[in-house]
C-alpha cells in the first residue's frame, strides 16, 4: 500500500490560498473555473517558493520503505546497545562499504529524576531476586547484572564522575532500486549485529524516521535510550582510518571508506619515504603523481633515474633533463664543497669521509694501509689548492680527481702507486671524462632528473652515489623545499659504503627541508640490510605495493602486517597497495586524472598511441 506524502513531510506543505497541489501539478477546484482573468494571471505570474523548488516530483510510503522521485528509502532505530563498548566502537557503521544516513540526538537528564529513576529499580530488582529466593527459584542472572549495574550507575551519579544522557540513532539506507534496498538493508542489520546492536526497522514510521535522519537536526521518532557520559564518549568521535589533512596534496583514495588520502609529509617528523613494490604494480607511477602534484605548490623536485622513466614528464614539466654518461657533456666533480660553514660538521671532514667511500666503490677493497694512505693523499689534494679546515678557504676552485691521482703518484708508497694504477683508467682510460672535470650542473630548474640508463650495470652504483654527493652538497648550501627521489635504491645497498652514504642522507635530510623518496623492487635485498631497515625507520612515510609471494613475509615482519594486509599485498592490483603516515595506515588505490597519466604512465602500448 502506498499513499501520497505531500501533507505528511514538514518539508513539502499546500497552500490552502492556491487552487495547484505542490509536485503533481493537478487543480484542487479552489480556483474559479469562469474567472478566465485569474486563470491567465494565474498561468502568467505563478508563484512559486524554495520548498516549491526543491521538493520531489513524487512521494511515495510503503510499510518499510519510502520511495522519494526514483530512488528508495529505508529507516532503522537503534533499540538496544551492548553492555560494554570500546572506543570508536561505531566505525563499521560510518565505514560502512555503502553510502548511509546516520543521525545521533543527545538529551542531557536531569540527576536527580535519574536517581529517583534508580532507587526505585533498584527497589524492584532486589525485591524480585529476594522473592525468588524465599521461594527456592535459581535467580536470574539477567536481573543480577541489571542490579550490579544499576548500583554503579547510582554511585557514579552520587559521586558526580557521571552524567545521564538519552541517546537516539537512526540510520536510513538509501538504493536505487528495491532489490538493491533489501540486499543493503540486511548488510546493514548484520553489521549492526556483529556489534551486538539490535536495530529495527521504523515500520508505519518511515516518514517520521527518514525526517530524522535529514540535516534538520529534528528527532520525530523519539525512541531513545539511557547512556552515561562514559558510554556516550565512546561513540565521538566518528573515527575511522583517515588520513585526510587540511594541506598537502592527494595521493589516492582510501579504500577503507572511499575518502582522500591528503597529505603533507613535511608536516612529519621527517619527510621521507621508502615505496616497495614488485615490477610492473606501479611504484613509478605513483611517486611521478606525487612529484608532479608536489610542484604545483612550489616544491623542487630532484630524481635520479636508472630507467628513463621519468623523460616523459620532464619534458612536459620543462625540467632539465641530464642523460649522464661518460659521453655526456654534463660533468660532476666529486670534490666540489658545500662552502657552508657548520658548526655542528666539520664541512671538509665530512667532504673527505664521502669521498673515500665514493672511492672505494671506484678503487675496489681497500686494507688498512691503502684506507691510511688514501685519506692522507685526499688531504694534500685539498692542501695543494689552498683549501684547509678553515672555512674561509673553502670558496676556492676545488680540486678535479687528476689532481688527486698526481699526487698519488707522485708519493713514494708502494701502495699508493697501486691505487694510482687503479685510478688511472678514470683519468687517461677507457673511463675518463665521468668525473674528472669541473662541475657543470646547474640545480635552480623545479625538475631535475638525473638518467643513468646508458651506463654500465658495474658503473651504476658509482654514478649514483656520485650523483646524491652532488646534490647533497648542493642541497646544503641553499635551503628549500625539496624532493630527492632515488629510484632502484637497491643498486645503493650493493655496497656497504653506498649504503652507509644512502642512510646518512636519510637521517639528515629533515635539517635541510629536504624530502627523500627511496624506491625498490628487490624488496628482499634491501631489507637485509641493516642499514634498509634504518632508512624504513627514518621514513615516516612508507607505500607498500603489491608484493612478490617469495619477499611477502620479509615485508611481513618489517612491516608488522597483519595476514589480512600480506592478503591484500599479494593479490592487489596496479596502483593498488598499503599506505603508511606515522601511527596510520590505510589501504590506498591510486588515481591519476586523464591528463596527469598521460604524463606519468610508462606503459608500452599506450605509449604507442599518444605518439
């Protein structure tokens, strides 16, 4: 049965003054028939009011459901609660898979109604489990926890850590057709349920209860239930996994309950980030729509590209783009200085520590004697071109490798003769001209990206690590927000004394605005690696894709996963994993606009048709 709502919803009300009933366009008969005048005025200035404007084509009111325009309708009432709750104990209910209407009205009651109330239940219950014992009756058990609880109620309330609230809540489920009305009604009862709330449906109630659950903040059902202040705090707020912050910027959707994932990593404790993923499920992808959203709010973004993936943007985003090889014009000398006086470093010790590791990936292992004789020899070099400890000199023209390798030479030790044979096939051999001019580079453009693609595997670790010393010292001379992303990091943690450099960067990076993204798809070596697991635990950021079936319980441990999370990292799809900001973490899916993919998607065939 169903009948029309028009008169019934506060919302829509009838004129008595006009002869039209609001929605359906028919005559009343209150108009005059022979009054052609008002009749023409009538259909010429009609009159119309908001409520006239928004209100639905058609109403109808069934038992159990209300059917507004082509949509339908149905309400729920919350009849009983459980005995105990914990916090946020409604999140199913707000992350609910579906959309819901869901209103809360709180009325605050008086104490002293409430112990009268009490006294007099009280009264009841111990003189019901009193009868049933001069009797010889088993005594409830139900009116014995009805009592207990009754009396901690009343001495909370005496003793003022209480007050007594009256809780309403209703939800209405919305669909688009009945089938989908019913099988979204029971998901909703069931979930209810797990939560030990009994909830019934507001049957010859519906319109009241579907007013109740509009943004009107009107309860027309009434049906309320006790609550104290301690059980009522436990439903604020309506907490779920959110990760939505007032500034930053989105980097996908949160699959727990359909939000935006927005955020500021520089708003963290520090602004790294690791992203560990298998090839093909879109690590890239991802950080190249971070990059490309982070320079829309100024940020300077460095990458050091192992594959040429990130061509494409760089272009578009008119960033300087450096294909770095030994044939390349672009050159970076290793023993460039930050010239930045720091009182907590000593700016030329610290140059001569990364460079003695930038060496021995360059010279090979190195005993005692060799290490003693290399770092004297790095000292001599500056000395020779008047640069000492003090700062003052540290603005002179540094010096170029070949100066290195001729004092080598030119000492009497057996072993430095061997390490200037060594040496000598970056400065006169096959291997000259990578690092042994004068530095070219400049990093002012918003987007640099460094291409290491056409270089030796062998050759890769050195570059790169001699790539990060480059911008790390530049990084140190002016301070500015910045994005440092190494992609294929795993190439750093090869070499004990890269990965050391890789490490000391993450945990300074903060002290200089600067955020660095690692990424990895040899999961497995990375986190062998003692030094892997410090640069995940200075990253408060850290983005889990899908996973290799043979790394997942290696991911598992590091990452403390639960099985349901190795599940979803298993078996998600492209862009699709776990995404960690401090305590949080929510599973995310990323979305890129039509535009910005076309950008940032490395994929062969589409790549084929946007030529």
């Amino acid at each position: 049965m169903s009948t029309p709502l028009f008169s019934e919803l506060p919302f829509i009300k009838k004129k008595p003054s006009e002869g039209l009933i609001a929605g359906t366009g028919k005559d009343n008969g209150a108009a005059s028939v022979t009054d052609e005048h008002k009749k023409a005025e009538i259909v010429k200035k009609p009159e119309f009011k908001v409520v006239d404007i928004i209100a639905p084509s058609s109403v109808e009111v069934d038992f159990s459901n209300i059917k507004i325009n082509d949509r339908y309708y149905r309400s729920f009432f919350v009849s009983g609660y459980p005995r105990y709750v914990d916090p946020n104990w409604l999140s199913p209910l707000i992350s609910f898979e579906h959309s819901l209407e869901v209103s809360m009205f709180i009325y605050p009651s008086t104490s002293k109604n409430i112990l009268d109330d009490l006294k007099r239940k009280i009264a009841e219950m111990e003189a019901t489990i009193q009868t049933d014992m001069e009797r010889g009756r088993a005594i409830d058990p139900a009116v014995q926890v009805a009592l207990d609880d009754a009396k901690s109620l009343q001495e909370q309330l005496v003793k003022g850590a209480e007050r007594f609230f009256r809780l309403g809540l209703y939800v209405t489920v919305p669909a688009k057709n009945s089938e989908d009305l019913e099988n979204y009604s029971k998901l909703v009862d069931s979930t209810l349920g797990s939560l030990s709330i009994t909830a019934r449906e507001a049957s010859l109630q519906m319109v009241d209860a579907f007013n109740s659950t509009l943004p009107i903040g009107a309860d027309f059902l009434q049906l309320n239930h006790n609550m104290d202040t301690t059980s009522l705090a436990t439903t604020f707020p309506f907490t779920t996994s959110e990760l939505t912050a007032n500034e930053g910027i989105i980097y996908g959707i949160n699959e727990h309950n359909g939000s935006l994932i927005i955020f500021d990593r520089f708003t963290l404790e520090n602004s790294n980030m690791v992203v560990f993923a298998k090839s093909g499920s879109g690590k890239s992808y991802f950080v190249k729509l971070e990059a490309l959203r982070s320079m829309m709010f100024g940020t300077q973004v460095i990458v050091i590209d192992p594959e040429q993936e990130y061509l494409k943007l760089c272009q578009a985003a008119g960033g300087e783009y450096i294909n770095f090889s030994s044939e390349s014009p672009v050159k970076i000398n290793p023993f460039d200085l930050s010239t930045v006086a720091d009182d907590e470093e000593n700016e030329l010790g610290r140059k001569i520590l990364s460079l003695t590791g930038f060496l021995k990936l360059v010279l090979g292992t190195l005993d005692a004697a060799q290490s003693a004789i290399l770092d004297r020899a790095l000292i001599t070099t500056y000395r020779l071109k008047g640069i000492t400890q003090d700062p003052k000199t540290q603005h002179l023209p540094p010096p170029l490798m070949e100066d290195l390798y001729k004092v080598l030479v030119g000492m009497e030790d057996k072993e430095a003769q061997d390490l200037a044979y060594r040496l000598e096939r970056f400065i006169k051999g096959s291997l000259s001209g990578i690092f042994s001019a004068p530095s070219n580079i400049n990093l002012e453009n918003q987007l640099t990206v460094f291409s290491v693609r056409d270089l030796a595997d062998q050759l890769r670790p050195l570059a790169m690590y001699l790539i990060l010393d480059y911008i790390w010292t530049k990084v140190r001379r002016t301070l500015a927000k910045r994005l440092l992303v190494v992609d294929e990091a795993w190439y750093m943690m090869q070499n004990e004394d890269s990965a050391e450099f890789l490490t000391g960067i993450a945990k300074r990076a903060r002290k200089y605005y600067l955020g660095v993204t690692t990424i990895t798809q040899d999961v497995e070596d990375f986190l062998a690696e003692e030094r892997g697991k410090a640069i995940i635990s200075n990253s408060s950021i850290q983005v889990l894709l899908k996973q290799a079936p043979a790394s997942i319980e290696k991911v598992g441990q590091v990452f403390n996963l639960s099985e349901g999370e190795k599940l979803l990292l298993l078996s998600a799809g492209v862009g699709q994993g776990l995404f960690f900001a401090g305590p949080t973490h929510v599973a995310m899916s990323v979305v890129a606009s039509p535009d910005e993919h076309l950008l940032i998607t490395t994929n062969p065939a589409e790549n084929m048709k946007s030529q």
